[in-house]
C-alpha cells in the first residue's frame, strides 16, 4: 500500500492509503515509482479543494492519474517527481517526471513516465506542468519578432510566459502585477516589471492572473487589432468581461488557451510526450528556482493546501499572497 492525499470535502483533506497501482512487480511494461517531490498547481487545486469545479467541467478537468470523481473523495494532482525503483532496464533507477497525484510511491505503464534531462534537477522539475501551460499558451498567442507583448499575472505560468516571450528576438515584455513582492521574482527572471501599465499599444496581451480584474487591466493594455490570450481559469465564477469602451472600435480579440489539448498547428506533428519532454528541457536554466517560494512535508500536505487556499489563516503554513510553486518533500 502507498500513501496520498485525497480531497475529502469541501476545504478538507486528509492522507489515506492506497493501491499504488495497477499491475504486479516483474511487469516489462510498467514502473514502480517512489516520490522525491510534488508540486502544487495552486490555481487549479485550489478550486478542485474549494470545490469550485463546474459540474460541466468534471470530465475535462480529470488529471491522468486522478482516483475518485468530483467534487470528493478524489485524488488529484499533476507534477509529481520521483525514482524508478522497478521497471525496464532503460528507466531502472532514472529520475522522471509523471502527471501523478500528490502520493509516495505508484506503478504506471513505463510510457508514462519521462526521464528528466541530466542537467535538471529533481527538485526544480515539479515545475514541468506549469511550463508545459506556458508552452501551450504561447503556441496559441504566437508571438513574432518585435512584438509588444503584456503578461498579466505573475504566477507561475505568468513568470514564465513572460520569460519564454522575452527570449523572442526584438519583443517587448511587461510583466505586470498587482503585488509590488512579485518585483524581485521578475527581475531575477530579467523581466522588466510594473503594477500596471500607461501604454495601451500592445500586440498582443496574455492573461493569466486569475481574477477578473486582470482581464478589464489586459482588454485596456491593447492597441488596435490586438489579441488576449486568456489562460486564466475561473472554476464557478462568474467573469465579467469590459466589452464597451474601446473593444469594438478597436477589434479585439479574446482568446482561450488550456493545456488539455495541443495547439491546431502544432498537432499533425506533436504529441503530448512531446510537449512535456520540450517543457522538461526548458527547465535546465537554474533561475527558474526562483519560481519555487518553499516546501513543506507531505504528511502537512492537507494543512498546506487548507492554507494555501485561503481557508484558514495558519502561520506556520505557506499563504496564498506570498506562494508561487509550493513543493512537498516525500
């Protein structure tokens, strides 16, 4: 039996045993992985822990691996890292990567799980899902040389659409957010960062803060014929969107990004392994550690996330003002 955190209600979790899996020891077409990191999508698993997931939206939001169904018992997460301790002789002993809930020790076919590139350290690859979303999402805004490009949002995803979209021959980058301690991450990333922004000339805006009023800040920073891409996802709630003012007359466009399905163009050719091995490799830089604000046990796992999610003020827990990726140590 392994260990794994299952969200049992509303705002309530708690660590369980469990199967670690289909398929015996000996099989050559599975692997026996014990955990060495998780991380935790906030946004995402906030709303999952918040039960804040749309009953239309409980097939689609299923992470691979997820035990149970919405809104609870269910086991839910995606950034596991760990060891293979059994399994064909090309993964035996390998550090990989697996879209995995949050638990010790799991068996899942070989294919998987990916092996991390050898200039990338298991403690900064919780980070593989995140930066897979931002690869996606910049498949879907399409960024060109020279353009003006906002990001909205300096969460995870935020910091390193921004970061990848700096590193576009010409462009400039605006990282914006409202809270001024997101300075010091942003500029360790090299990004030029403000609170908000005068300029409403902007080609192109990605908006990934979460709250609706980042979209109003992201709709008032284009220019004309400008694009929103909008990678924020909002659960239950209801968004109101600032269609009057300058919308029509200047022809915008909003437009939805989610990391479920690959991008049209990039499909014929891409599968999704392809996708979290490049996602993976874009990981080796180590300034992205600065992307990763603490660490916590897994056996705190449900005061983390309890904290994490705003419902209870625990100071000895991280705080959801402060926190970019939490990682749990197994």
């Amino acid at each position: 039996m392994a260990k794994a955190f299952w969200v049992t209600g509303p705002a309530q979790g708690r660590i369980d045993e469990t199967s670690n899996g289909p398929g015996s020891a000996g099989q050559a077409d599975t692997v026996l992985v014990k955990t060495r990191f998780s991380g935790i999508s906030r946004g995402t698993e906030s709303l999952v822990f918040s039960n804040q997931v749309p009953e239309s939206e409980f097939q689609t939001m299923k992470s691979p691996f997820q035990e149970g169904e919405f809104p609870y018992p269910v086991k839910y997460g995606y950034a596991n890292v760990g060891r293979v301790t059994e399994g064909p002789e090309d993964l035996s002993g390998k550090s990989v990567f697996c879209l995995y809930p949050h638990q010790d020790e799991y068996r899942v076919p070989a294919s998987a799980v990916i092996p991390l590139p050898e200039d990338l350290p298991e403690s900064r690859a919780v980070l593989a899902a995140n930066m897979e979303t931002a690869v996606n999402g910049l498949w879907d805004a399409a960024p060109v040389v020279g353009e003006r490009i906002a990001v909205v949002g300096l969460g995870v995803v935020g910091c390193l659409v921004a970061w990848l979209a700096s590193q576009i021959p010409g462009t400039r980058v605006t990282a914006i957010d409202v809270n001024p301690r997101r300075r010091a991450t942003a500029e360790a990333l090299g990004l030029h960062f403000a609170t908000g922004s005068e300029n409403d000339d902007h080609d192109l805006v990605i908006h990934a803060s979460g709250h609706s009023g980042g979209l109003e800040t992201a709709l008032g920073l284009c220019g004309p014929e400008a694009r929103v891409i909008e990678m924020s996802w909002y659960g239950e709630q209801s968004v109101p969107a600032p269609l009057g003012r300058a919308f029509h007359s200047r022809r915008l466009t909003i437009r939805s990004s989610q990391v479920g399905q690959l991008n049209p163009n990039q499909r014929p050719r891409w599968a999704h392994s392809d996708r979290m091995k490049l996602a993976l490799q874009l990981l080796t830089d180590p300034r992205l550690d600065c992307l990763i604000s603490g660490e916590s046990r897994f056996e705190d796992l449900p005061r983390v996330m309890a904290s994490l999610s705003g419902h209870v003020d625990d100071p000895a827990m991280p705080s959801a003002a402060d926190t970019l990726c939490h990682r749990i140590v197994y």
